[in-house]
C-alpha cells in the first residue's frame, strides 16, 4: 500500500473524498497492520476531531510532520473514530471529503455545458 499526500490535499491515497468513515474504518479491518500504520495518523486524527466537534476538520498538523507517531496511537485513532460511529451510525456514512473540507475535484471535457 503506498499512501501519499498530494499537495493540495488532506486524503492520502488509496483513500478519495467519496470514501466514507465505515468504508475506511471497513478497509482498515481488513488488515491488522493497516491498524498499525503511523501513515494513517493524520486523516484519522483530522477525522476523530471533526466528528468529536460535529464541524469540518481543521488542519492541526501538517501532513509528515510527525517523525515518530507510536502505532498505538493509531489504533486508539481507529477505536474512537469506531466508537463514534458506533455512537452514531450516520456519521459512518460522511464522506471523508465533507468531513474534511476537501473538495473533489472532476475534469469536465472542452464542449460540453454544464449546467445547474
């Protein structure tokens, strides 16, 4: 699995803005180590503060700026965000781009009108 952050964005791949909270929380279980990554600290963190505030998360950290993340903090990042969603299961149908302020981006083909 690689996990990049892009420049202008807070989602590390293969994760996207239509992902939902189960269907990460979903993927995470498929893999004990995926619970484990440190890779994952910043979006789950950005995401267990955002439900924890009921608001868009901000961003407190920079994506890499934690040269040492513990694994356990983690998997503590994956219970809380799980036990919000058990709490309250529509939070587990957000989307990770509502819940975080990101903005997916589509490409729209020269010549063709949208309209709203």
């Amino acid at each position: 699995m690689t996990l990049s952050f892009a420049s202008s964005d807070r989602i590390p791949s293969p994760f996207t803005p239509q992902w939902t909270i189960a269907a990460v929380l979903e993927w995470i279980g498929v893999d004990d180590e995926r619970c484990h990554d440190e890779r994952l600290f910043e979006i789950l963190d950005a995401v267990d503060q955002a439900l924890a505030h009921g608001s868009v998360a901000g961003a407190r950290t920079a994506p890499g700026s934690h040269a040492v993340v513990p694994s356990a903090r983690v998997v503590a990042l994956v219970r809380s965000v799980a036990s919000r969603v058990v709490a309250d299961p529509a939070q587990g149908a957000r989307r990770l781009g509502e819940v975080l302020g990101v903005v997916e981006q589509t490409a729209v083909s020269r010549g063709v009108l949208v309209t709203v």
